[in-house]
C-alpha cells in the first residue's frame, strides 16, 4: 500500500478516536433525553432502548410526572430569559466595547493600558467575592430581581472579553488606511464607523460569539442575584433536583434545548469566527 495512503487512513482513524472522545459525553446526553428513569438508571447500560418524547413534552408543559406527584417547572421561559439576558448584554458590551477598544487601540494617553488591565481583571476575579455586596446594593437601589440588573452584572463578564478580542483586532488594521479617509478632513469618529468597523467586522462578530456563549453559560450571578422570574436555564434546570429524585431524562432534555441557540449561533457565524480568530482577533 501507498504510505501516502496509509498515512490518510492512519490520520482519519485517530481524527475519528479524538471526535468520538469529546463528542461522546455530548451523544449520551442526547441519548438519555429520550429515555426514562428507569431506562437510564439500568445496569448495565446500555444504547438500546425504547425512545420516548415524554421529557421534552414535560419541558414545553411545564409538567413533569415524578414518582410521589407532578413537578411544575418553567424551563420554557427560562430558555427565553437566558435568550433575552445573554443578547442584551452582549449588545450592550458591544456598544460600549467597540469605540472603548477602538481608543485603546488607536490612541495612547495616560494610564490607558492600566485601565484596560483593570478592566480584564474583571474576568480573573471570582464572581463570589463581590457577589455579597452586590446583592445588598441591588436591594437598595432596586435592581435586585430585575433584568437591567443582571444585564448590566453581566458586563463583567462580556464587557472586559468584546474589548480585550476586539482591541487586538483594531490593532493589526493598519492605520494608513483611516489616516488617508482623513486627509479628506473627515473626523476620527467617522474613520471608526466607515473604516474600523467594517475591516474588524470578523472580529467583533467572533467576539460577539464568544460572549454570548460565556453570558450564556453563567450561573453564579443568576442564581444570587435574581428569582425565578429573571434565572435563566443554567438556575432553572436545578428545579429538577428534587427530595423524590434526579429527573435525569428531564435534565438531559434541558440540557439538549439550552444547547440549540448557541449551536445555531455557533453555525451561523462560524464564518466570521473562523476569519476572526485566524487573522489576529486575539493575540497571545
């Protein structure tokens, strides 16, 4: 045989092992989505099984049958408030980041690399260390339970991620370009919107991406700061933890809806996430 040939065959068979490695925790968790209890809970365990819509069904019902009554759960719109609280504030970094990363990017002026390290630190902080004096300011000030209150706790964590992505984008346009939209005597403001913008699109949409995502995934900040009125899918699946048991098909169901926005998402810019993150959105 050709090593050419053997060289594919061997490539494909270890891209193969590596995919089934990480894609199988995802696989099973589709797989128990459409079995009961009693299915997923057997030993040993086993792939073929009786599928069943009933999990699902309990979702969009917001009725889940458990073994001592019925479970009466809101997952349906805590999917919509993960939607409207992960979009909001990635809209809001992204008004707030661009022109920010912009600045630094373009413009040197004191203390500007220490307030935009001030700004990162953010992301290494850990979330409980300021959630106390959070939650008692809130109260005061009436933000507690509110959707503008976690939109705007979430720019800790999207804010600092859109103007770190986005900068280092900025950065590696050259700036020969605006310099000579300018020479027309056009104002700064006007190069970021006619120029920048457009040439860093891939990479404000990578980094749009990936802040979603991470808004997305948050729990710690939800869970404190807000009720089940406002908790968005990563709180609300706790509702399946109850004294009479795990619903592990219900949880595995919910695990499977919280996944398709981000997936579609995910898909739809995969495009610009690809462009983005290879032409220098982030810089080691």
């Amino acid at each position: 045989m050709d090593k050419n040939v053997l060289r594919k065959i061997v490539r494909g068979v270890l891209l193969l092992v590596v995919a089934l490695f990480f894609l199988f925790p995802i696989v099973w968790v589709f797989l128990m989505s459409f079995q009961t209890n009693e299915y997923i809970l057997r030993t040993p365990p086993s792939l073929f099984f009786k599928p069943t819509l009933a999990n699902y069904a309990s979702l969009i019902s917001g009725e889940i049958q458990t073994s001592v009554g019925t479970l009466t759960t809101d997952y349906m719109h805590n999917l919509w408030n993960s939607f409207l609280l992960s979009a909001c504030s990635v809209a809001l970094s992204l008004v707030l980041g661009v022109p920010a990363a912009y600045a630094f990017a373009r413009f040197k002026f004191r203390l500007g690399e220490d307030i935009a390290f001030t700004l990162l630190s953010f992301r290494f902080a850990p979330p409980i260390l300021i959630l106390l004096p959070l939650q008692l300011y809130f109260q005061d000030i009436g933000l507690y339970d509110t959707y503008f209150g976690l939109v705007w706790v979430y720019q800790l964590i999207t804010l600092p991620l859109i103007l770190w992505i986005v900068r280092g984008y900025f950065e590696d346009i050259s700036p020969d370009i605006e310099h000579a939209y300018r020479l027309d005597g056009h104002p700064w403001w006007k190069s970021l919107a006619r120029i920048a913008i457009p040439l860093a699109r891939p990479g404000i949409a990578a980094a749009a991406l990936l802040a979603f995502i991470f808004a997305w995934n948050n729990f710690i900040f939800a869970l404190i700061l807000g009720s089940s009125e406002v908790q968005p899918v990563t709180v609300g699946a706790l509702a399946f933890i109850t004294a009479s048991g795990i619903q592990y098909g219900t949880i595995a169901a919910a695990l499977v809806l919280s996944i398709i926005p981000t997936l579609v998402l995910a898909l739809y810019a995969q495009r610009y996430l690809v462009e983005g993150l290879s032409l220098g959105a982030v810089k080691g």
